[in-house]
C-alpha cells in the first residue's frame, strides 16, 4: 500500500526495514566481535584449568601405575620363593589377582594416553611431565570460541528504539534537502513504512520528532495510510 501511494504520488518511501539495514548489520557484527572477545577469555581460562588438572590426573595415574607394578613384581618374586603348590591351595585366586592388577595396569595406561594425547602433553628426561602453552591459537580455545562466533551469528540482534529514530531522522533530512536542491517544498513528500512496531518504539518516535517539528506530518501520512488501507 505504501509503495502504491509513493508510486502515485511521487513521494519518497521511508521504509524502516530497508533504512535500518546497515545499523542492523553494524550492530549485528559489534555483537558477534563482543561474544568472540569475552569467549577467548573465558575459555582460555577454562581450557588452562582443564590442562592442569587434566596434568595431575596424568601424575596421579603414572604413580598408581607404578605402585601396581612394584606389587605384581613382589608378587612374583614371592611366588618364585614358595614351593609348588597342588591344586586348590589358592593358586587360581593367586592367578586371578595378577590378571586384575595387569587389567588395571592397562587401563590406567589408556586414560593416560587419551588426556597426553588430547591436551599434548610431554616429559623431560626425568620423566617429568611439561604443560603446552595456552594462547588464543590453541586448538581447543579456537574450536569452543568459533562454536560461540557461530551461534552469535544465527542471533538477531534487536536495535533500540533510539537508534530506529537516528535512522528516520537522518532519512527525513536526506528527502528535505533533496526538496532544497530541487525547489520543492521542505516538509511531506515522504511516507514511512514499517515503522514504529512496538510501544517503545513509538513513544521514543513522539519524543524525538516533535523536536523536529515533524511530528503532525509524519502522523497526518500515517492516519491517511491506515484509512486507505481499510478500505
């Protein structure tokens, strides 16, 4: 209806959703870089806790690793101490306790692979064991800051009702400045669409456009608008 009226009338169409476009997307790129500054933060720090206590879980399972050993060893040389033993004088328990410590054994060795191999851990030659350095390259801290990056992407950033009213009044100056150079008259000549939307959106519109002796124009096109439409 609108685009009818400014076609018919050789007015300017005002239309929000077309003028607001590049504050939108202004607005919409401050808030991706804002989500991607505070998540590098964030999970620096996160990733930095995880590889120290992920260390000591390393350290804690080397040395159980090693109290396992040193018992299946004793258990050995005791076994070579003692004499023979006949069936059913406890050799299959004996057995079947070695078997659970080498299962332990492994599973112990299994975690410990799996975090040296996750957060790239290495040993000096003392065996002791080194941390990696945590900067905002490391491939964890990039994996869960680009997942944040994307999910601020997909999230529509709502402008304020002031930045809406810039806008309008910016779009207003250009057509009234566009009548100067032509020898029009300044005000009318422009109808707006799309907007306002909401009741915040309209009460910031009242107040800013009454300043600029606008306000009775703007609504007289409006009203007309909506009768013709009503129609």
């Amino acid at each position: 209806m609108c685009k009818m009226l400014c076609d018919h009338y050789s007015a300017s169409l005002l239309d929000m959703n077309v003028l607001a476009s590049d504050v939108r997307e202004t607005e919409q790129q401050k808030h991706v870089d804002q989500v991607r500054d505070d998540a590098k933060v964030t999970f620096l720090n996160q990733i930095r806790e995880q590889i120290q206590s992920a260390a000591q879980l390393v350290i804690e399972s080397r040395t159980r690793r090693a109290m396992i050993a040193a018992e299946m060893a004793e258990d050995g040389e005791l076994e070579g101490n003692q004499p023979p033993t006949t069936i059913g004088e406890g050799g299959e328990s004996e057995e079947s306790t070695m078997q659970e410590k080498i299962i332990q054994e492994k599973e112990e060795l299994e975690r410990e692979n799996d975090l040296i191999k996750k957060f790239g851990f290495t040993f000096d030659e003392e065996g002791q064991i080194i941390l990696p350095e945590i900067t905002e390259e490391h491939p964890l801290v990039r994996e869960q800051v680009e997942r944040v990056t994307v999910e601020a992407r997909n999230h529509e950033v709502e402008i304020s009702p002031e930045m809406y009213c810039s806008v309008l009044e910016e779009a207003i100056r250009a057509v009234i400045t566009g009548h100067q150079t032509q020898g029009d008259p300044e005000f009318g000549g422009w109808i707006l669409d799309n907007f306002p939307l909401t009741r915040d959106q309209w009460t910031m519109m009242t107040e800013r456009l009454i300043s600029c002796l606008l306000l009775t124009r703007l609504l007289s096109l409006m009203i007309l608008t909506q009768r013709m439409e009503s129609c």
